[in-house]
C-alpha cells in the first residue's frame, strides 16, 4: 500500500502530559473511537501539519503516522517513558531517600 501525504490535525491531552493525538484534517475525530475520547479528554489543538514520508517528526515514526491515519484515521502519539531515576524529580522529597 503506497503512503500519501496527508493534512492532519494534532491535538494535546488535558488528560495525560505529552499524549498527542494525530486525525485526519478531513475527517476530525469522525473515526476516533468513543473509548479514546474519552481516556483522552480535552483536545486542545496543538497545530496543523501537512505529513510527508519525507517529513520528520520528534518523537513518531512518520510511516506509521501516515499509515494509521489512512487505515484508521488518526494515531495516537503516547508520552515518553521515563527512567527510573528521572521518577525521582515527581517525588516528595522524603520519599526518595526510603
């Protein structure tokens, strides 16, 4: 299956820090299951991207952007895993010395 360029709109989560999610420009969250929605929560628009295979993206494979867009219509960008050493920063200090 050939991967076309596509205008999407990428949305942040009120819900959940540095969860994105990417939907067709067209179709808006038509085809975004009502579950996701809702574990997603506010949708606040973060930009309008036209989406190339040349393209590159900070933290997605554009290739697999490109193709749950075509395939489902949107992707879902999910947050960073953090090392267990960085956990310490969302520590109370008193805890990270038990």
């Amino acid at each position: 299956m050939s991967v076309k360029p596509e205008i999407c709109s990428i949305y942040k989560s009120s819900k959940r820090d540095e969860m994105y999610l990417y939907v067709r420009k067209a179709d808006g969250f038509q085809r975004v299951p009502e579950a996701l929605v809702e574990m997603f929560g506010k949708a606040t628009l973060f930009g309008t991207l036209l989406l190339t295979p040349e393209k590159k993206l900070a933290r997605a494979d554009v290739a697999l952007v490109l193709a749950d867009l075509q395939e489902k219509g949107f992707y879902l960008q999910m947050p960073p895993q953090r090392e267990n050493y960085m956990l310490d920063l969302f520590r109370p200090d008193e805890s990270k010395y038990q």
